[in-house]
C-alpha cells in the first residue's frame, strides 16, 4: 500500500484523475557489493564497490487497469542505475531495461515497447533465466548463451500465452534493435523472437530462439536456447545449451566476425532452509576459428566455473558472496573479462 502510494504522488502530476483507476506500484532493486578482480594474465588487480552483482539494481513503475471483465490494460516502465555512482545504467536510458504498454487478459498478454526477449534471463517476459542456477545473475557465473545476457531490444511488439496445461509460448519482432527505425527496411536491424516452455511437478523445460537479420551480414545471425531443471526439494538440477550462428552483433563474448559456438552448462541449487541457498555451475563455451586475415584468425573460447551463497535477513534483503573462475583460451586469454578470478561479497535489498 505504501508503495502504490508513493507511486501516486509520483506521477499525480502528470496524469491527473484517470491515474486514481489504475493499480500503480512502484518497486526496485538496490544491490551493493565489495569486489576483488584478479587477472590471470599480466595486468592489474582492481578492488572496490561496485553494484548490480547479483541482481542488476533497478526502478521502475509498473500498473494495470480494469477496462472490462477479462481484459486489462497494462505497462512498465524499468531503468537501471549504478548505486556505486548514481549513474544510469544501459547506455544512459532512462528506462533502458524495459518500458512497453499493452493489454493482458485470459487471452494473454500484447505490448509494444522496448522489451526483454524470451530468451533474455530478465524483464516481464522472461521464459529461460529459471534454468540457471544464478537466475542469470551473479555476474561471471550466468549462463553465457550470448541472449541469455539480457537480450533487451527496441521498437518491438510480442504476445505472450497464458499457461496452458503447463505449456507457455510467445513470439515477438523487433522493427529495428537498437535505435529509432531508420527508412528502408533492410537498413533495421530486425529480430524476430520466439519462446516455449513446460512446467509439471518437478521438471522444467524451455526452448527459446531468435533470428537476427543484420544488415550488411552475408547470412542471418541465430541463437537456439534450450534449458531445463529437475527439483528434487534437498536439491536442484540445472542444466542448459545454446547454439549460435553467424555472431555478429548481441555476442556473450563480443565477436563481429560471424562464428558458429556451443555453449553447455550444469549447475545445482542446494536450499539450506532458514541457513539460506547454495549455488555452483560449471560452463563452457566453444567458438569456431575464424580467419581475419592471412595471418591473423578469431577463437573465443571459455571454461567458467562458479559458486555463490545468499543469507536471507528478512524477506527482502539478504547478504551474499561468490567466487568465479573463467579461464580464456585463444583470442579470450589474457582478457581483463574473460581470463580471471572474481571475489564478491555483497547486500541486496528489494523495494
């Protein structure tokens, strides 16, 4: 209630008597953290306070109104922020981690807006980030399936099922990824994104895909996603697959140079009870060799693995602390990102 009340007196101002029908919430994350990096290769070490390690710190206001029986019109609005800062996160967008409005019902839901895909680990319509132990944060250890990395994309329109007999589906298209669309359509980066998963008793599934049309790339870029979990109660079973074609642009790993990868993963999430929740995931990551020029060639690869532990101090704030090892090999050794052991301790707080 307090919330919804503060979000009123908000945005009061700019809507008038038809914001008092709506639902308005006002919610976020704050995630603050001490974190020690060390390199495998010869550069420095660097120690400091950093935010967004487990989960991305965030604000955003989100509402629903009743239009009819059945059918409600709905948004969000979410940004990103650094708290060791204050400065806003996603290239400095204001609401750059999702901003979308549409309508929900027993038909599902459509919006249009700047959206998180299916595949993406984050955002309203997130069918994947269940199937990494990290829930695709904890940074170095998530899941390294280059959509599962926040996949967020501009100017888009998507539908999403409800669920039915434990099945959920959803498809969307993006007019252009990044940016306002530009005349002629073959000069948007267009995507098309798509999503399915399964729930029943203890198991999970999810399969997701997306195809990315990039102008100037001689074939379209496409990144399969599938994952799944098995609950056991005393303990959980994660694991997850990826496989990419033509990399250029929305790369895990930042190649442009059009390689093919596979990406596995295995993870676990042991609940301690009131002692709080263990997790650990081992990944790899295999790139083709790509030649550049007569002598020079492109091979990303990377072993990763991770362990985090989270004390719960109440409902909304818990401490944590996690290690990751990534180990680069070829064009990734000796990378500051990729090549290195991550120290984190830190406090999350949900608002």
């Amino acid at each position: 209630m307090k919330k919804n009340l503060i979000a009123l007196a908000i945005f009061g101002a700019f809507s008038g008597a038809a914001l008092a029908q709506s639902n308005v919430t006002l919610y976020g994350i704050i995630d603050m953290n001490f974190q020690y990096n060390d390199p495998k290769g010869p550069q420095s070490s660097t120690r400091g306070i950093n935010s967004g390690h487990q989960s991305g710190s965030r604000w955003g206001v989100r509402g629903s109104e009743v239009l009819r029986p059945g059918l409600n019109a709905v948004f969000t609005l979410e940004g990103g922020y650094s708290g060791d800062t204050g400065m806003m996160a996603q290239g400095g967008r204001l609401f750059g981690r999702q901003v979308w409005a549409g309508l929900s019902g027993g038909f599902g839901t459509v919006v249009a807006g700047r959206v998180a895909t299916f595949s993406s680990g984050t955002g309203s319509f997130d069918m994947f980030g269940n199937t990494d132990p990290f829930l695709t944060g904890f940074t170095g250890s998530n899941f390294n399936g280059s959509s599962a990395q926040a996949l967020r994309l501009d100017n888009s329109v998507l539908y999403q099922t409800p669920s039915m007999g434990g099945f959920k589906f959803g498809i969307g298209h993006s007019f252009n990824a990044n940016g306002g669309e530009i005349a002629g359509s073959g000069n948007n980066t267009d995507i098309t994104f798509t999503g399915v998963n399964f729930a029943r008793g203890p198991f999970f599934g999810v399969v997701t895909y997306d195809r990315i049309d990039n102008p100037g790339a001689p074939d379209n870029q496409s990144h399969l996603q599938a994952g799944l979990t098995f609950d056991l109660k005393f303990l959980k079973l994660h694991a997850g697959y990826a496989k990419e074609d033509n990399q250029r642009v929305f790369s895990a790993v930042g190649t442009t140079s059009g390689a093919d990868s596979d990406v596995w993963m295995a993870g676990i999430t042991l609940p301690l009870g009131n002692a709080g929740t263990l997790m650990a995931s081992y990944q790899e990551r295999d790139g083709d060799r790509v030649q550049l020029t007569a002598t020079t060639f492109d091979e990303r690869d990377v072993d990763i693995w991770g362990i985090a532990y989270t004390y719960p101090l109440s409902r909304r704030t818990n401490l944590y602390a996690h290690f990751v090892d990534s180990s680069g090999k070829h064009t990734l050794d000796n990378s500051t990102t990729w090549d290195r052991r991550l120290y984190t301790i830190g406090v999350r707080h949900l608002f």
